[in-house]
C-alpha cells in the first residue's frame, strides 16, 4: 500500500472543524444528511487517497475514527447501514430502554392496575426510536466536527488492498475494519421461521406467546423484557443452567427469578425443528434425560439468541491473506494488526474478543492514538465489568469461583466466598419477596477481593464502582472498615 503522510493541507479541515460553535443534535437531525453516497462514474476517475480508513461505523469505529482526525490524519468511514452500529441501533440502547420500560409496566400492573402489555409496548417503541434517531444524528454531528468523511456503502477489498465502495476506489495507509457481529441464524429445518433480537426493534406490537432458543446474555435478557410486557414465555436452553460465563450460584438465583415471574425454562433442550401450524409456530425439542422422546413448544412467534458471527463476509480478506479463526474473527496481535500488517480489526469481528461496547471503544482509541500519534496506554481488559439487564439485574467482575478455583491450580481451599441473600426495600414496598443474592470471591490467604457478583436492580450501577475497587486492589478488611450508606443495597457488600 501507498505510505504517505499528512500534509498541513490536509489537517486544517479538521482544525477547523474543532472551532465551529456546536449545535444541539435535534438541530442537525432536521439537516440533510452530509454522507458520501459513491455513485457510479467513468471508470478512469481518481483513486482516493487516505490516511486511515476505518470499515464499520459501530462504537469502536466511531471512536478510532474521531480519535485518528483529532490527531490530523485524513479518515474516511465506510458504513452500510445506519451510524452507531448494533449498541446503538440494534443492541444496549434500544434493549435497555426496552427494560426500562418493561420494568414500569411491571411496577405498574403490581402495585396499580394493569395497564396492557400491548399499549405499553407501543409506547416504548416510539420512545426508543426517538432516542436512536436522536444518538444517530449525535454521532454524524461529532464525526462532522473532527473532520471526518462519512461514505455510506459495501466496503470490500481488490487484489491491490485498496478499499472499493461502488464504483470508487481509496488507497488508504492504514485500514480498520471494525465491522461487528452479527445474530446466528438457527442451523435447523424451519429456522427461517425464526426472529432473531435485530427484528424485536421493529416489532409495533408484542405476541401472545414466544419461545425463546438460547441462554445467554441476549436470550435471557429478550425473555425477561418480554415477560414483563405480558408475553407468556417459554426459554428453551441447551445447557444445564442460564448465563454459563456467569458464577454458578447467580446463575441459579436468576432461574428462580424468572420462574417466579412466569417464564418456563427448559433445560438441556436440543432443538430439532421449527413449524408451522394452525396459526402457531412449533418448536420440537428433545432433552439430554430423554433423546429418544420429541417434545414440543407452541408459541405465537419464536426467538433464537444462540450467539453472534462476525461480519466479515464480502469483504475479501481472505483473498489478501488476513486469517481467520474457526467462528470467522479476525486474528491479531497485541497491537491489533492482521496477519496482513496495514489492516487492523477491532471489537465483534475480531477473533475471541469481548462482545463489550467499552472494550471496543477502547480498543479504537488506542490503536488511533498508536497508528497516528505513536503514543496511548491501553486500557486494562483483566477486570471488565459486564452486565445483563434482565429483571433482577446482573452485574459482575473478576473471577467467578469456578475461575478462581482454576487459577489457583484446582486448590479450592485458597479460594474463599460470601454470599448474602436479601430482600431490598424497593421489593418490600411492592410487596414481593424476590431475593437480591451478592457474592465476593476472595483469595483465602490474603483477603483480596478476586470478582464481584450481585443480582439486583442496582447490580450494573453498583458493579462499575467496584470494577475501581479491584482494580486497586481491594481487601476484605477494606470492605470491613469503610463506612456503608444506609439504607442502600449496595451496603451488603460491607458486610
């Protein structure tokens, strides 16, 4: 590929971008949208040239791109589909606002009268898609300011390494694709039948009944939203217990919970087959206690959340020797480079990665700062806090026991937990005896806090606390002799 650097010329858009009074992003929604859409043209037009590149306009290529303008080099960002990615679009925030409003509606048809899982619905829908169009014009608007050229389009490779995108052709330095993941298609007969999370967004209305086929992260959290708004719910899982990467003993409290709320977990399913008839969709199934036996959900629609593939299809990577792992990630190094040295990945389409908003943000501005400012410090992936928004919430970080166990070589008695059990007083003022469980896992001899693990409604506000604690290193005598705020949930962590 061409090496060249950024000239003055080339840097004074950005400068200049910086120093233009900011609009409310309200204001630049109303605007036309400034995107380069590449049309077609003679086939002898100018080959672009640019200084990076970045493929994938989610939260990872978003913050490369900003970072790598904010320090003078010429970024072009190539985008598909709409800006901000699956966090935004299709992912955190919708889903987040999804449950927040499943919550009130809950509250609400426990401590005052129904209101109607189907009006509530509607009404979070339009809530969300106000709160997407507002982030999808709050993230062009910053892109515009740092100088950033936004190209709306397929991205792919040629046999040179230059980027293609309709009929025009960049010549960029350096590449970044940050291209994301997307939903596993069910891999049975009738699995086009089958919904996947993206299509839940869009949905005006709510059926009857679903039956959902995973649980994980997304699984459990769909069938939680979607229980709260009234939709009989049957989860369909092929373990033996909900959240695998989660401590065992959370995992078995969040089974209890949503049992107790009404949805039906079916354990050690294997599903076989997905149908269609007399208006219903059938998922047949069998279990690991009984192969030989066919059993059978019906729902009015089915949802399948058994994990995420990369988007890296069509972009001709392999024809220019970048390698990829066994699930179609991207393999890198330390630095983020491919096998192929200009071209970068970061985030879902990177080889086994954190599937974390925050760890890709990190991982772009870092590799900005690197490629074009040769400094940066990378942000510490040993102690990422992660939660799941289903109701109870989870929220965890560090070591499970399991993991703690392992990595003190199978030695169990180094290891050492604490777990308590209580009812927060926002349950007992709606008179429900739901349980919030923490658990501390601590190296026995030292008293060092090891990972956190809370479910309750406050466990992702109170997590992200925490992930500072261990990080510093915190000790159970720490935790002792700090002054708890009363009443609160989190002074259970205090023992």
């Amino acid at each position: 590929m061409t090496k060249r650097q950024a000239s003055p010329e080339t840097t004074t858009p950005a400068v200049q971008a910086t120093s233009r009074p900011r609009r409310r992003a309200s204001e630049v929604s109303a605007e036309p949208v400034v995107e380069r859409v590449p049309r077609k043209r003679d086939v002898r037009a100018k080959v672009r040239e640019a200084d990076f590149v970045v493929i994938g306009a989610g939260s990872g290529g978003v913050a490369a791109a900003r970072r790598a303008a904010s320090h003078g080099a010429r970024v072009i960002l190539v985008e598909r589909d709409a800006i901000g990615g699956t966090c935004v679009n299709r992912g955190c925030v919708p889903k987040k606002m999804l449950s927040y409003g499943a919550g009130w509606a809950s509250i609400l048809s426990t401590c005052l009268a129904h209101t109607g899982g189907k009006e509530d619905w509607r009404d979070a829908i339009v809530r969300v898609n106000a709160e997407v169009a507002r982030l999808n014009a709050s993230y062009k608007q910053r892109l515009n300011e740092a100088g950033v050229e936004i190209w709306h389009g397929e991205a792919s490779f040629n046999d040179r390494g230059d980027i293609v995108v309709g009929n025009e052709v960049i010549r960029p330095r350096k590449v970044l694709v940050a291209t994301g993941a997307r939903p596993v298609p069910l891999p049975v007969p009738g699995g086009e039948l089958v919904t996947s999370s993206d299509d839940v967004f869009t949905w005006q209305t709510v059926p009857a009944s679903i039956a959902v086929i995973g649980g994980g992260y997304i699984a459990v959290e769909m069938a939680s939203i979607l229980s709260r708004y009234g939709v009989k719910v049957d989860l369909l899982v092929r373990e033996d217990r909900l959240l695998k990467r989660f401590d065992h003993d959370i995992a078995a409290a969040l089974a209890e919970a949503l049992t107790a709320k009404g949805v039906r977990i079916h354990f050690r399913t294997e599903v076989t087959m997905v149908s269609q008839s007399n208006g219903a969709n059938e998922v047949c199934y069998t279990q690991e206690n009984n192969p030989g036996r066919t059993q059978t959900v019906r729902a009015q629609a089915v949802l399948a959340a058994i994990g995420r593939q990369p988007n890296v299809e069509g972009l001709g990577l392999e024809a220019l020797g970048v390698k990829l792992d066994e699930h179609g990630g991207i393999r890198v190094d330390r630095q983020f480079r491919s096998s192929v040295r200009a071209i970068h990945a970061i985030g879902d389409c990177m080889a086994g990665n954190l599937h974390l908003t925050p760890v890709a943000v990190a991982q772009g501005r870092w590799l900005a700062d690197r490629l074009f400012d040769k400094r940066g410090d990378i942000a510490d992936f040993d102690a990422v806090p992660t939660a799941v928004f289903c109701e109870p919430a989870i929220g965890a970080v560090g070591l499970t026991e399991a993991e703690a166990i392992e990595a003190a070589g199978g030695k169990a008695d180094r290891v050492r937990t604490e777990i308590r059990r209580f009812v927060s007083l926002e349950n007992r003022f709606g008179g429900l005896a739901q349980q919030s469980v923490f658990k501390l896992v601590f190296n026995a001899r030292s008293g060092r806090v090891l990972g956190a693990h809370l479910m309750d409604g406050a466990a992702p506000e109170i997590i992200q606390t925490f992930a500072v604690a261990l990080r510093l290193g915190v000790k159970a005598s720490h935790l002792k002799t700090t002054m708890p705020l009363h009443p609160t949930v989190a002074e259970e962590l205090f023992g």
